[in-house]
C-alpha cells in the first residue's frame, strides 16, 4: 500500500519534533517497509556480480536513527531520505570494493533500468571527518510499482576491517553517552576511533597516540567485557528470512525472532511496537543464514572481538 508522500512528510515532521500520533507511526511503518521489495531487487542483481561480496544484508532503518537524522540536518524531510533501505555488502578488502564498484557501475550508469544510480559517496577515498569508511550508492526506483515508484535505497560497500570499526562505534553507543556516527561524546573516545580507522588503511604513525589512550581510558578492554545472551539462537530457521532482532544492552539480553516470507505484516507490526520501547534497541533485517547474520551485525551480539585482535595485532 502506497502512503502519500504528504502524509509521510507529515509523519516525519512529527517524530522531529517529538509528537507523533499513531496514525504517524502506522505510516512511517508502511513507507519503511515498502522499502523491501526494493532491497530485494538489488541483492538480486548484488548476486550475480562479481567480485563476490563475504556476505550481503538489508535492513530498514531504525525509528530512533530516523529521528536523530532528521533532526540533525535542517531541511531533512523523511519522504525524501535516501536510506530507509539499506543493502549492506561486505569483501574481503579494499581492492575488491574498487572492483565491485565497478562492476555495478557498468550495469547501471547510462543504461535504461528500472534502479537508476542518482548519488555515489565515496568515503573511502575521502573518509568522514570521525573517520568513517565505505561506498555509498543511492538508487533510485523508476519501474512500474507504483507504491515504491520514485523511492530510493541505498548500497553501502566496505571491507572487513572498515566493517570491524564501524561495528565497535555502535557498540560504544549501545554502552556509553558517546555516539561517534551522531557527533557528540567523549573526546578521547572520538580520537581512538579516529586513529584506529587511519591504522586499518594502513598508517602506522599513530600507533603510540593509541596505546596511550587505550591506556589511559580502558576502551578495548570495555569493549571486550560486553557480553549477550541470545535465546534458542541456533534454532532459528538457516533459509532468508526476515530477523527481528531486540537487543537489551543494559542487561546483554538479544531476543531474536525470525519471521518467514509469507510473515511480513507481522513481522512489521512487532518491529514497529517494539520501536516504541526506549530501553530497547530493534532492528529488522534479512539475510540467509544465522551464521552470516552475526557476521553482519555484530553490534547487536555486542561482539567486537574481531576489531579487538586488528587494533591488538597492528599494534605489535
């Protein structure tokens, strides 16, 4: 079901500004999750290119990132944010993201698709200022579906260890007042990261600066001492599915709901009652196995050992 583009600025404005009614909420549901036959297009056509990615997830942006990026950028209307979609592909390394980028590149510039490349970022040439590395591509939809015509969807490519990074700031943010991807928190915490992403892409003048306020503040050591708990994990389906994942990082209790094809409106419906939860962090995602779900997000499994032993070993 198509939701017009003015009630779903409408609704946008109303989580700016902290008021949403139900009627909001039901409609930034519907506009999101339109999002998915979308995502689905592109890892379809993700799938068949080479090089192969170690493994691809989609997800839906969460209400509370919704909000905060709205409200971070003036002007930022909701029916036009370009990542309410996100498909997620992770290489082996920095050569085979150029590769891949060029790959789907080929397939779509200048010819005649019903996903047109409207905006690329390339953040790995030219990191954020917080350190931040991957490609960004937006599509945008112009096919013959009517309820996704003109929406947009994005495709972030990166590496393992740009991967590893970005997976230990959302962790911080899960468990301290500082979030880097946000802007705001604890300086010393901004510049370990900002170092460590400069040490992954291969600079080795920081290396001291990063023992010293790893020293100093205990940051791998709080990273490695999170833990989660996750019930009947292993038991959840192995075919794509659709994962609700909730996440309480106060008490490291992940509960983990996998929804098959045909569950899609009832997948939304909890997705979209347990945003509503302050205490709690929700995400719905698809992928093909439990086993490639923790490799794509981490986060939610508070692992950041991976980060933990590339810091500690180009530390040597």
């Amino acid at each position: 079901m198509r939701v017009s583009n003015t009630a779903v600025r409408k609704a946008g404005l109303s989580l700016k500004n902290n008021n949403t009614t139900k009627e909001d909420l039901d409609a930034i549901s519907t506009f999101r999750s339109n999002h998915i036959q979308l995502m689905k297009m592109l890892v379809k056509t993700i799938s068949k290119k080479l090089p192969k990615p170690l493994f691809i997830a989609r997800r839906l942006k969460r209400l509370s990132s919704i909000q905060s990026k709205l409200q971070r950028f003036e002007g930022m209307c909701l029916d036009r944010m370009q990542d309410i979609g996100g498909v997620r592909a992770v290489f082996k390394n920095n050569n085979e993201v150029e590769q891949f980028v060029k790959s789907i590149k080929d397939v779509y510039l200048g010819k005649r698709s019903v996903l047109e490349i409207v905006k690329e970022n390339d953040y790995i040439t030219r990191p954020k200022a917080d350190g931040y590395r991957s490609y960004h591509i937006v599509f945008k939809y112009n096919g013959k579906i009517d309820e996704v015509n003109g929406y947009h969807i994005e495709l972030q490519l990166r590496d393992l260890l740009q991967h590893y990074w970005a997976t230990a700031v959302e962790i911080l943010a899960l468990r301290s007042s500082t979030n880097i991807k946000a802007g705001y928190g604890d300086e010393h915490f901004k510049r370990f990261f900002w170092l460590c992403a400069e040490l992954f892409a291969g600079a080795k003048e920081h290396k001291y600066e990063i023992r010293e306020l790893d020293k100093k503040h205990n940051i791998l050591f709080l990273l490695k001492g999170l833990n989660v708990v996750a019930d009947k994990l292993e038991k959840a389906g192995n075919e794509e599915s659709l994962y609700l994942m909730v996440l309480d990082a106060k008490d490291g209790i992940l509960k983990l709901t996998a929804f098959s094809k045909g569950e899609q409106l009832l997948a939304q419906a909890m997705y979209q009652s347990m945003e509503t939860n302050d205490s709690m962090q929700s995400v719905l995602v698809s992928i093909d196995s439990i086993k490639k779900l923790k490799k794509a997000y981490p986060n939610y499994f508070l692992d950041a050992k991976n980060f933990i032993k590339e810091v500690t070993e180009r530390l040597k």
